[in-house]
C-alpha cells in the first residue's frame, strides 16, 4: 500500500498546492475530485490485485447475477402476451424490467460473492464486519429500488407496452402507497389475483434478502468443504425460482392454507431455516483465516 | 518450464511508461498521466507502476522535498537497467515485426 496509495496522496497534494498557488480555485476543484476519485480506483485495484480470491469471487458474482437479471427480464417478457406486439422496442422494455430483476440477483449476486471469498476458511472480525456492511448497503439500496425505482418502473414498462393505463397495478404502487392500501384495507384499482398485503409482505422481504441471504452463505461457506457448493446452489436456485417462476394464479392457489403475507416471506423463511440448520449441525472449517 | 515462459513480457500501458521514463529518466506518477496525452489515466498508473517495479523494470525513491513542505513527498520512479534493456529488446521486436502486420 506504501507504494500504491502513498504516491496518489503525495501527487495529488502537490498538484493541489500549485493550483491554490496560482489561485485557480476550479481547477484545484477538479484536481481534489478527481483525486478522489484516483484514490478510490487505486485502492480498489490493489485489493484486487493482492486479493487474487476476492477478484475470482467478485468475478464470478458478477457473471452470476449478470445471468440472473437476464433470466428474469426474459422470464417476464415471455409472459407477455402474443397479441401484444413488441418488435422494435425490446430494449427500452428490458431496460424498464433490469430494476426488478436487480431485487432479487443483487442479493443471491452478493451471497455468493460471500460464500466464494469465505468457503473452507474461518472469518476474522474485519470479514465479518465487511459481510454485515454489504448486507445492510444491499438492503437500504434494496428499499430505495423496490419502494420508488421499481414501481416507477415498471409503470414505464405498462404505458410503454400498452399505452396510458387509467389504473396502476399494486407493483406500480410506492411503498407509502401499498402501505396505505393494505392499512385502510382498501381493495386494488384492478382485479389481481393477489390482495395488496401480499405485494407489500413481498417487497418487505426482498428488501431483508440480502441480510438473510448473506447469514446463508456465511454460516454454509465457513463449514468443511464437501457438499456445501451444492447446498449454496439448490438453496440460491430455489430463491430466484420462487420469484421467477411462481404465478400470482399459484399463490392464490397456496393463499387458501396460508395467509398472504406469511407466503411472501416464505422463501427468507427458507433460507432462514436452513442456514439455522447448518450452523447448529455441521463441523466448522478450521484450515485458514480469511480477512 | 520451456525458456519461452521465462521471457519478460512487456504491455502497451509498461512500454509507453518505459519509453516516457526513457526521455525524461525520472518522473513521478501524475507527469506520467501529464506526458501521456490522455494515454494514461491517474487511477491505473500507480498500480501499473507498482507492478513494474515489482517486475523490476522501474525503481522508485522518495523526492527530497524542502524542509518547510507539508504532506507527503512525492514518489519518483527511473527506468532499471533491465527495463531499458527490455524495452530497447520489444522496440526491436516491433520493428521487425512490423512490416508483416502493415501487409
């Protein structure tokens, strides 16, 4: 770091000096931003350099989720109906849907950015604390998306697709809005399969994913190696396969044993539940510690 | 290992830091960028830097700043014998190889 880090603070407090000397307050603006920005991108590079499993498991992460987004964006278009034509304008449609993809492969991406960095190895306090951080960044930018960016949205993608509709559907709702509804018991502006509890339940627990989903591969990567690959990858597979494959026809179908908002947590629940399992049953990994 | 694996290799982003130090004999990181013309971006030259010294192209030492200056003195980095050598050995190369890929 002494020779990486050092020689960006050292240039850029000289750069800045001689532009305060010379009294160009604008240029030693730019010279401080784009410091930092220098600093940032330097450090990132490092740790990335001097962390070659840290890099692997960013990498592999990102072409997870990457194939994750893509899957869910097709998913949706493929439902929707043939007699809506909509040759020509597939991008600006899968640029509305790439929002509400990101809610669910932005945590299964970061878990297993998680479980690749930690797998077979025993966490010191730093790893740990860096694992809470991103969980808890997740779920704040999880909220931000799911409460304004996606109803927003997927709104765009309905008057895109069939023009100006009169009504909104409860995933055009904001959060406060859905709130509202489900606190006045106030039915839907159209008929859905589904009452509104259940898309407000659903988005609560989609913004909690990623903390659940972190704990999962946390406690999973941390055990002996063996099998825990495929438990990450049938647990993981699950999650995305209960939102992407699950029809709102089939839930109210699940509705008529359970109540809405208890099936909406039901994939955090599982997860939940087995990463409860695995840190109470199975041997911990003793080979190495991972910072 | 076959000899092949054992030669130095030299990127595009190393060999135009070797040329520039080549010139000029010693700069530090931000008259790199400045010399480049755009070629070089502050973000990545001082990790490209690094891993040259490491490679044991470049050599660094600390600028012997006035007494009366405040904030860290600066890094000045100077071509290695080595890494002169390797980049008189890839311009050669270059040369040679060059009127095949113009054809």
């Amino acid at each position: 770091m002494e020779r990486l880090i050092d020689p960006v603070i050292a240039d850029l407090q000289h750069e800045y000096e001689e532009a305060i000397r010379r009294g160009d307050v604008w240029r030693s603006r730019s010279i401080r931003v784009a410091g930092y920005i220098a600093f940032w991108k330097v450090a990132g590079l490092a740790a990335l350099s001097a962390d070659r499993r840290l890099s692997r498991a960013l990498a592999f992460a990102l072409s997870t989720g990457t194939i994750i987004t893509a899957l869910l964006v097709w998913v949706t278009l493929a439902a929707v109906p043939p007699r809506i034509d909509y040759s020509g304008r597939t991008t600006w449609l899968v640029l509305y849907l790439i929002p509400q993809a990101l809610t669910i492969s932005v945590p299964v991406c970061l878990a297993l950015g998680v479980f690749c960095r930690l797998r077979g190895r025993n966490p010191t306090g730093a790893a740990r604390r860096t694992v809470l951080a991103l969980a808890i960044g997740c779920s704040l930018a999880s909220f931000a998306n799911l409460g304004w960016i996606t109803p927003a949205a997927n709104n765009a993608f309905r008057v895109f697709l069939v023009g100006r509709p009169e009504v909104r559907g409860a995933n055009e709702l904001t959060i406060g809005e859905l709130r509202r509804r489900v606190h006045l018991a106030l039915p839907g502006e159209i008929p859905e399969a589904l009452p509104p509890a259940f898309w407000y339940h659903a988005r609560l627990a989609l913004v909690a994913a990623p903390p659940v989903l972190c704990l999962f591969a946390f406690a999973t990567a941390t055990i002996r190696r063996g099998r825990s690959g495929l438990m990450v990858l049938a647990t993981l597979t699950f999650f995305v396969g209960c939102y992407a494959f699950f029809t709102p026809s089939q839930v109210a179908e699940l509705a008529r044993w359970l109540p809405v908002s208890a099936i909406a947590w039901i994939p955090n629940t599982v997860v939940g539940l087995a990463t409860i399992a695995i840190a109470f049953t199975r041997p911990r990994a003793t080979e190495a510690t991972a910072g | 290992m076959s000899p092949l694996h054992r030669i130095p290799t030299l990127p595009p982003k190393e060999a135009l830091i070797l040329d520039l130090l080549a010139r000029e004999s010693e700069m530090y990181g931000l008259q790199l960028v400045a010399a480049s013309k755009g070629r070089l971006r502050r973000g990545t030259v001082y990790v490209t830097l690094g891993r040259m010294e490491e490679k044991g192209y470049v050599s660094s030492r600390l600028e012997d700043a006035p007494p009366d200056a405040g904030g860290l003195p600066r890094r000045i980095y100077e071509p290695t014998a080595f890494g002169r050598r390797v980049l008189s050995a890839w311009a050669h190369v270059a040369r040679r190889l060059s009127p095949e890929f113009a054809r």
